[in-house]
C-alpha cells in the first residue's frame, strides 16, 4: 500500500491559530493565512440563513458548515422504491422546493464572501437503503441503514452539478454560485448515522467497510462535476466510541449497530490494515472486503483514490457534560446557550486575545497576541484596511488605547505584539463595527475582548 499522508481538520467551531511576531506603530497583523474559522448551526441557518449568516459575518467567520441530509433532498423519501424514471443524477429531477434552502444559503453566503461546506450525508431515502431496518431506524429522515453507495454517488452528483457554478435552474437566469468546499458524510463512526457499525456480536465492522464504499461513489461523482480541485474533507469522525463483545445479555456488544465506532479502529478497518498498519490478510480482510493478495493491496490506493487523494480528515473533538448550546441536541461546542444568552467564549471568538505570560517586571515587554476577526468582511466590504485599539486600565482606572493594529489582509487577522505595560491592570482589545455592510448590530458599535489581569512588579 503507498503510504501517502493525510493532514488532519478538525471541524470546530473556530480556528487554531499558527502566529509570527511582528512590531510596527501601528502594528500590522501577520500569521498564517492558511487558517480557516468554521461554524455548523445548520438548524439556524436553513430556517433563518439572512440572520443567521448575518451573525456569523459579523463573527468574521470565513465557512458556514452545512449537513446536507440526503433525505431531506430526495422525493418519496418514506417510500420503499423511487419514483419512476427518477434519474436521481439530474438536479432537475428532484422537487424543487427542497433544493430552495440550500440555493439560499449558497446565493447569501456568496454575496457575503462566506465560504459554504456542504457535508453530504445520510439519513437516506428509504427506497436507498438495505434490508433489515430494525424498528429503531424505519422513517427515521436522519439516519440511515446498509445505504446504496451507488444511489448515494447519484445524489452526489446531482448536488456537484447543481452548485459547479454553470448550473442555472428551471425558471431562473443566472446560474447558482459555486461551492468549492465538501465533506463525504457526517461521523460515519455513530451507527445513528451509518448503521450498523458491526455484526457477530461486534466482532465484524461493517460501518468502515460501507464508508468505503460511499466515498469511493462521492468521490467520483465530484470529480465528474468539475470539483477535482475543491477541498474535500472525508471522516468527520465523532470524537470517540466504545468496544465490547457481545454477551448473552448484550448480543449485539458494542459498537453493535447503532453506537459509535472508535475513530482509529474505524480508520484501521477503513485503511484495510491490523493494530500494526499492516495490511490485513486472510479472513480478517475478506470480512471487511480488503485484499487479500499482495498485488490487490499494492493496488488499494489506485482503486481508493477517495481515501488517498482527499484534502484532509475531520473530527469532531466537541466537548461533554458542559451547558448545552441554543438549539440543544446536548452539544456543548458553540458560542451561546440553549436560550440564545451568549456564553463568555462568545466575546472571546469573536475578538481572541492571549497574554502566554501575564505577569513580569517594570520596563520589559509583555507578549500580546490575538485577532480582529470581524475586520474580514469590511475589508471585502470595502477594500480598505481595518484597526482595533489594544486597551489597558490601571486598577480602579478607565480604558485608555497603548497601540493601535491595522488589518489589511481579509485572510489575516491576527496580530502578535509586544507592549510595555504601566503598571498592573487590565488589558483588552476594541474594534468598532463599520458603517457599510451586512451587520446584525447598529452601525458604529464597539465590541470588547475578553479582559486579562496583568501584573507588574
């Protein structure tokens, strides 16, 4: 098997941010434009995408994440066979009301400049999926069971054609904006989501082995539709999973068919190799559909080009046993609350502001490190380079600006200073919403950073 790398995405809510120092008066903000700031509120943004991309602009997030339920998208869903004469490779061919939230999203975030990642994923359509449906699973819209990899790469297809930038549907005359960004199914780890993970007693992954499959026929149906190019991310993995024989009281053990698989086990199988990254042989290979000759695994990746060739690897590292996020579903990864309340990581996104030492001795610097996101778009807006105040108050002291940083790069926000300090107080950035653009706030208003202590001794 050649062994070729695959670079690592996390698909998070926000950026982990790569910084080079640079000093000028004002400072200029310099690190890696390579970054990129993601946010998933697919809830929010297919029932209110204006206000919703309103809010994440105003965030300065570069990609709005989207889960893209095949079911949602395909007609006769609950029925057990398709429509007749369904060509489900044509856009044209699917009802047109259902492509309606996802052409809104596209057409705003483009006008915008957000970048739209579309997740293609399950639940399938009943007519696409296997036999055996346990009860559990039957009519559920949002998961799906033994699902067609060759019915899915269909739906692929349509969707590469629809959003390939050229693609102007019935009744309208301009074509709809392209997306260059995708992701081969959402945590095909959870059984919920691409079930069942095993058999015989969780002795025999079956998760990986379709997984396999389905980013082999995504895979080719984007390179058909002119998106060889684009970033495309596979995995996006749930963050973690469980393994147990089955017992007589627990036949079906763990992850069985509907838990969640662990991330490396699953990408073992996935990769066709043992706990050693071997390539698996004899039976243990026939079971998960991997070769079993020399030559079949010197040829895995030429007939995998979907597991060699994708731009990187997701998971989903989200946190647990935190308050829930707005919209609930027990995700504690996100900026507010399940009331809408902004939580204080809000405020902390939006202008990231990081002392790696807070403390040190009169007269000597302190590093000062951080990002205006939200300048991204006023830039876009309007060509013109953008400033955030690095305030300090002394205790029992107001805000005062010591250092002003300009912006001028929309993919750079980020600034890395070193600041004599006065005294001990309180440090934290300020950046003013614009008076032109797409903003969710009242012109003219001033946001803060979170505030961190220093001390000088």
């Amino acid at each position: 098997m050649r062994a070729r790398r695959i670079r690592a995405l996390a698909a998070v809510v926000g950026a982990i941010a790569s910084v080079s120092a640079a000093v000028a008066l004002p400072a200029q903000a310099s690190a890696s434009v390579d970054q990129l700031s993601i946010i998933q509120d697919s809830n929010h943004v297919l029932s209110d995408p204006a206000g919703t991309l309103a809010t994440i602009r105003a965030l300065g997030v570069s990609t709005v994440r989207v889960i893209v339920v095949w079911a949602q998208i395909a007609p006769n869903w609950e029925g057990r066979t398709a429509p007749r004469n369904f060509n489900a490779a044509d856009p044209a061919a699917y009802p047109a009301g259902n492509w309606a939230p996802y052409d809104t999203i596209v057409k705003l975030a483009s006008a915008d400049g957000i970048a739209v990642d579309f997740t293609l994923s399950g639940g399938a359509p009943l007519w696409a999926e296997g036999p055996g449906i346990p009860r559990a699973a039957l009519d559920n819209q949002y998961w799906a069971w033994r699902p067609s990899a060759q019915a899915f790469g269909q739906f692929v297809r349509a969707m590469g054609e629809r959003y390939s930038g050229t693609y102007v549907p019935r009744g309208q005359t301009a074509p709809l904006p392209r997306v260059s960004f995708w992701a081969i199914w959402n945590e095909p780890n959870f059984g919920e989501d691409l079930g069942p993970q095993a058999i015989a007693g969780s002795t025999v992954p079956t998760g990986p082995v379709m997984y396999r499959s389905l980013v082999g026929q995504a895979w080719n149906s984007l390179q058909a539709t002119g998106h060889g190019a684009d970033t495309i991310l596979i995995g996006e993995f749930a963050p973690w999973g469980l393994a147990m024989r089955g017992t007589p009281k627990r036949p079906q053990g763990l992850p069985g068919q509907f838990g969640q698989t662990k991330p490396l086990s699953f990408l073992r199988t996935l990769y066709c190799v043992d706990s050693s990254y071997r390539p698996l042989q004899g039976s243990a290979a026939r079971s998960v559909r991997c070769p079993t000759t020399a030559a079949g695994s010197r040829a895995f990746w030429r007939n995998n080009p979907g597991l060699f060739d994708a731009t990187g690897l997701a998971d989903h590292p989200y946190p647990h046993a935190l308050p829930k996020d707005m919209g609930g579903g027990g995700f504690a990864s996100g900026l507010l609350f399940s009331t809408g309340q902004a939580k204080a990581t809000y405020a902390a996104y939006r202008l990231p502001l990081f002392l790696p030492a807070n403390a040190g001795r009169r007269g000597r610097a302190l590093e000062v490190w951080g990002c205006v996101r939200p300048a991204r778009y006023e830039i876009f807006d309007t060509g013109s380079p953008q400033s955030a105040q690095i305030q300090f108050a002394p205790r029992g002291g107001g805000f005062t600006t010591l250092q002003t940083v300009l912006v001028s790069d929309p993919a750079d926000c980020y600034f890395d200073l070193r600041i004599k300090f006065p005294s001990s107080g309180t440090v934290r950035v300020a950046y003013t919403y614009p008076t032109v653009g797409a903003w969710p706030a009242p012109v003219g208003t001033t946001v803060y950073s979170r505030s961190v202590a220093v001390t000088i001794r």
